[in-house]
C-alpha cells in the first residue's frame, strides 16, 4: 500500500491536475491564480529511479494523452480519467487533513490502481532532486515553448 503525507500527495495531485486541464495558471503576489494568463502544457514528466522518465504528451485537439516510459511508447489515456483521479486524490488529501490521526503518512483508496495505470510507483520526486516536476509549456503571449522545472509547495498540508 502507497502512503504518504499530505504534502507527498500534492505532488501527485498537482501531476494529475495538470494534466487534466492542460494549463499552468500564473498567480498575483497573493498567490491567487489568474484566471485569464496560462501557459499551455505541453508534456509533462515525472522521473522514477526504478522505471525512469515518464513523459506525458497533452495535444490541444485531442481527448486523450500519450504516455512514454524512457521515450517508448506505453499507451494513451482519456483526459477524463486525470479530472476522475485529480478529485479522488484531493478529496483524500482534505479528508486526511480533517482527521486528527492523520498527522503523518496515510493512503488514499484508489490511489494505487491510477498509479499504476500511469507507471508510477512513487507520489512524490527525489529528494536529490530540488525540482519536484518538469514541465514543457507553450507561451501564447511570446509564441515560445519550453521546459522547467517547479517546486510544488502546497497550502493542503499542514
């Protein structure tokens, strides 16, 4: 059974948020997100000490997003199967925070069959790496695509 703490499973929220909607909001100096300025989310990629880099390709015009383990193709998935996990995993996440005997790692039913299906077997990044996520986003504003790599703090845990 995977476990984590609340903020371990924020990283794998964030992953699947991303790749449900496809978008990458800015936020004001308040940290509330600007509805109106997002990049594109191109790929996504989430590396893994046992299986490698995970690469998830989003197109605009498609319903559903490829995945590659180590540059080789594994499958696709329908975009709605990440808004369905996204909500579980959130859910769990709040659920935990509200439960006192929650105070560190906890699992979340579900969780594990949409790793699975994802080739993931770790919800958060190496610690050795100072980059939780990798992201290749296109600018709409400079017409530039690139890749970075974020930092996922969140609000959820403690």
């Amino acid at each position: 059974m995977i476990t984590g703490n609340k903020g371990e499973w924020s990283e794998f929220y964030v992953l699947l948020k991303l790749l449900a909607e496809g978008k990458l909001y800015t936020a004001d100096d308040k940290l509330q997100k600007d509805k109106d300025f997002f990049l594109s989310v191109l790929r996504v990629f989430h590396k893994e000490i046992e299986k490698g880099t995970i690469e998830y390709r989003l197109s605009c015009n498609e319903r559903e997003i490829a995945l590659y383990v180590n540059d080789n193709f594994a499958g696709r998935i329908e975009k709605s199967f990440f808004e369905t996990a996204a909500k579980e995993i959130y859910n769990g996440i709040i659920n935990a925070k509200k439960d006192s005997s929650a105070n560190g790692a906890f699992s979340i039913n579900g969780a594990e069959d949409t790793m699975d299906k994802l080739y993931c077997t770790k919800i958060k990044s190496s610690s050795a790496n100072k980059t939780d996520i990798e992201i290749e986003v296109h600018d709409p504003y400079t017409g530039c695509e690139y890749v970075r790599g974020y930092s996922i703090k969140s609000y959820l845990g403690e």
